[in-house]
C-alpha cells in the first residue's frame, strides 16, 4: 500500500517534467536582441558618409570648371582668330610649298599694319573715300557696309571719328540710381529761354550695340576717371571689371591734372 502513488500525484509531476512553450504575452513583452540595431547604425553611417563624399566631390568639380572654363574659352577664342586669319594668306603659301604654321598669320597682321599706315596718309584716305563711293551704290552691300563701320568706328582711336567720344554715368532710369553712357555728339539747343549745350548719350540696355539714346543736358552728366576701351569693357563684361572706386572727371583735374585722352 505505500509504494501506491495516487493517480492525480502522478499526473502532477508528469506535468512537472514537460517543458512549458512561451505564452503569445510572453512573446510580446521579450525585449528584441540588442545586436538587431548595429546594422541600422552602420547603413546610416555609411548613407551619411556617401552624402558628405558626394557633395565634397560636386563642390570641387563645380571650382575646377569655373576656374577651367573661362581659360579654355580664351584659348580656344585666340587659337580659332590665329586660324581664322592665317587663312588669308596660308594659301598663296600652300601653292608655293611653304608649308609653316602661324606664317600666314603674321603676314596678315603685318598686311593690317601696312594698311593701317597707308590709309593715314593723304593718298589712302582718298582711296578710301572712292572705294566707300562705290560700296554706298550698292543695294543690300551697303547696309552691311555702314553696320559694320559703325562698330569699327566705336573703338577707333581716332578721337575725330570715334562713335563713342567719352564715357559717363547719367542718373537714370530714375533718382538714385545711374547708367553708363556714351557720348555720341553734343549740339546746341535753341529755345525762347536762350542757348542750351546738350549731349546725345547712348545707353546699352542689352550688350554694347542694342540701347537707346538720350538727349541730356551737359551739366547733368557725369564724367568718371575712365576711358572709351574701359567703358566698353564694363559694359560687355556686365559690370564685372567695375573698378572699386571710380573717380569724377572734376576731382580727377584737381587731384592729377588734366586727363589724357585714352581709347
């Protein structure tokens, strides 16, 4: 009788013995491993890295290209203008087997020297006058023809046939603010009141020549320290080769006497 074990001990340590499964709460509540969150942090550092090798990498292809652009702009500008008129007389000396690179070149830049000293003279300008006689006969050329030499005559050094005879700063468009200027001729105003001096002074709006033209009284211009080529070469560079500090015409005389006349 006492190796009997009832049936409900038994039962009880049978139960005892088996392994007891995790309830879903108890699936729930279990913290996650802590290792699961190292891969994250590792792909964030390595996203952040890429963005910061990215944006370093753009920054210094974006300075060479803007150190390397205006560079490659004037050398390829200035080999294209040596080809360009190297070609004028390259030819006569390809037909006579001298074959040497820039010797063309040179011939025409001397060629533009001789004509220069030619048409100074008397017997040049008189050649001139004749050959721009018959050119203003034709229909369509001569329209090219005065197109043309008015933007030749824009940059002359001569200071009798220059287009543009001296830079200034008028007040426009309204009180306040200023524009560049040149002047193109001067005349004088007659009216009731008396005798007025006023200026003809052209004003690019869009490059050196597209603008208009305003009709200025002399006292109401200003005339900076500058020359008719600095002019030109604010104007076509927008504004980028603005001296720091510009100096009036009146100021100029009293500091450094009278300004010689540049082109």
């Amino acid at each position: 009788m006492g190796d009997q074990i009832s049936p409900v001990i038994r039962d009880r340590d049978r139960e005892l013995l088996l392994p007891i499964a995790n309830t879903p709460d108890d699936q729930q509540v279990s913290p996650k491993p802590p290792s699961s969150a190292t891969p994250f942090s590792h792909h964030a550092g390595r996203e952040t890295f890429s963005k910061v090798l990215r944006s370093w990498a753009s920054k210094k292809f974006m300075t060479g290209c803007v150190i390397l652009l205006p560079l490659a702009i004037t050398f390829y500008i200035t080999w294209w203008f040596i080809h360009f008129v190297d070609g004028f007389f390259s030819p006569i000396y390809a037909q006579l087997g001298i074959n040497i690179f820039g010797l063309g070149f040179i011939t025409s830049v001397t060629f533009i020297f001789v004509v220069g000293i030619f048409m100074s003279s008397w017997l040049g300008a008189s050649v001139l006058s004749l050959g721009e006689w018959f050119i203003k006969r034709m229909p369509f050329v001569r329209h090219i023809y005065d197109a043309s030499k008015q933007i030749s005559a824009a940059i002359s050094p001569d200071q009798n046939t220059r287009a543009f005879k001296e830079v200034v700063i008028m007040r426009h468009p309204r009180v306040g603010e200023y524009a560049f200027g040149f002047i193109t001729s001067s005349f004088i105003l007659q009216s009731y009141s008396g005798d007025e001096e006023l200026y003809s002074v052209y004003v690019p709006t869009n490059h050196l020549y597209i603008g208009d033209i305003f009709l200025v009284k002399s006292k109401d211009v200003i005339r900076p320290n500058l020359s008719v080529r600095e002019g030109i070469e604010i104007v076509v560079s927008g504004g980028m080769s603005m001296p720091q500090i510009l100096t009036t015409f009146d100021l100029a005389i009293k500091e450094y006497g009278p300004r010689n006349n540049r082109s």
